[in-house]
C-alpha cells in the first residue's frame, strides 16, 4: 500500500477514490462518540421508566461512552441479560 504512487497501473482517479475514502471514513470515526451521544439522552426517558431512575442513569451513563458502552452492551448480549434489569413489573413495549 505505501508504494501504491509507484505503481505504474494506478491512475489517478483511483488515487483520488483511495484518499476520499481515507478522507471520509476519518470523518465518519470522529463522529461515532457524538453521534452515541445524542442517541443515548435521546432513550433516556424511556430507559428510566424501564429500569427505574438510578439503574436507568446509570444504564444510559455507560452506553453514552463510547467504548464502554459497546463493551457493556457486547457482554449483555454474550451473557443474555442486563448488567441493570428491568425493574419487575414492567413489560417491554407497553405504553404507559
């Protein structure tokens, strides 16, 4: 790949595709915490009425960080169930 400027087959729109898709997928990494962010404070209403105030804070803190909570949420899946259940009671998808 260094040498890929050397390469006498490379043209140069192949050279322009290359760089915008460094160029873009740089972007798009930069924006992935932001983008976690907003979509955890936006379920955060429903994840507290879910687990219950101090669970869902917490539950939500965690997925808003950004490694953290892809790590979390990796481990919930390999465990089959939440590190902060739901509180009883409540069932998933009803309206209250």
């Amino acid at each position: 790949m260094a040498f890929a400027a050397a390469d006498p087959m490379t043209t140069p729109s192949d050279r322009l595709v290359r760089w915008g898709g460094a160029r873009l997928s740089r972007r798009l990494s930069r924006s992935v915490p932001v983008i976690g962010a907003i979509i955890a404070i936006a379920t955060v209403v429903g994840t507290m009425r879910r687990k219950g105030m101090i669970s869902g804070a917490f539950d939500t803190a965690f997925n808003a960080i950004p490694f953290i909570g892809a790590a979390k949420n990796a481990v919930e899946i390999a465990r089959g169930r939440d590190f902060f259940p739901d509180r009883p009671g409540t069932m998933r998808g009803a309206r209250v």
